[in-house]
C-alpha cells in the first residue's frame, strides 16, 4: 500500500520535497523522499533510516565481532556493545560502529539495566546496512 503524504506529515517532519509517501514494508511503513527512505514508522514512532543525514537518537557503539551479526538483522546482544548511550525501554537507537551508524533498533531495555548486564538482548534491529530499505529494493 502506497499513500502520498499530507502537506501537515510534511511540515511534522521537515520535508520540503512534494514528491514524498509513504508506504507498507514488512511489519511497519517507509517514507520515501525523492526515491530514498528517510523515515520509518513503526508502532506508531517515526524515527530516521540510515539514509537520514540527520539521525538524532540515542546510540550504543557494538565492537568488531557484532558487526556480522547485527549487519544480517539480529538483535544487538550485551557482549558485543562497548558504549551505551542514555535511552529508556522502547526508545528509538542507533548502532554505531567505530562511530558509523550501521543500524537502527528498538530498546528492548533501558540503558541503565543494559550497563548492568553482562548478557542478553539489548537492541531490536529494524533496520541495517546492506538490508533492503538500504540497498533501495523495498
């Protein structure tokens, strides 16, 4: 499904461009602006895709040994992380590695409980590098 976006969504998300909609993939919806996918929505929330120059969100810095895992959907595990920023439980994240987003997350808990485990799943990925909202085949 496929819905242009009102000049009021524009205006909510700074979008200048009239060529912009918005559109199902998977389990939440894509807003495309002149062909590129800038926002999801998912639950409800709009946050930044990877092709958003303007991310601004809490983030969490994940080591070498993730980046395979992360970069192929799975969740981001407390191992793998070594800088956890502030964020609450459901809050939108940026995974960064070596200080390049690489993927885009739900909290599935909060940064205070996340520094205090030593395992388990930190980061729901919805979104990452090499996916096909990244590579434009959505």
């Amino acid at each position: 499904m496929k819905r242009s976006l009102s000049n009021k969504e524009r205006r909510q998300l700074g979008i200048k461009s009239k060529n912009a909609h918005i559109q199902s993939y998977k389990d939440f919806e894509v807003i495309v602006v002149d062909g590129k996918p800038l926002f999801l929505v998912i639950e409800g929330k709009t946050l930044p895709s990877l092709h958003n120059p303007q991310i601004e969100l809490p983030s969490i810095e994940v080591d070498k040994g993730a980046v395979p895992f992360i970069l192929k959907g799975a969740k981001v595990l407390r191992p793998g992380i070594v800088d956890i920023g502030n964020f609450n439980k459901g809050d939108s994240v940026v995974v960064k590695y070596q200080g390049v987003p690489i993927a885009i997350g739900i909290a599935l808990v909060g940064s205070e409980e996340a520094r205090e485990m030593e395992k388990g799943a930190v980061i729901k990925t919805v979104h990452y590098k090499g996916d096909a909202l990244w590579k434009g085949t959505f």
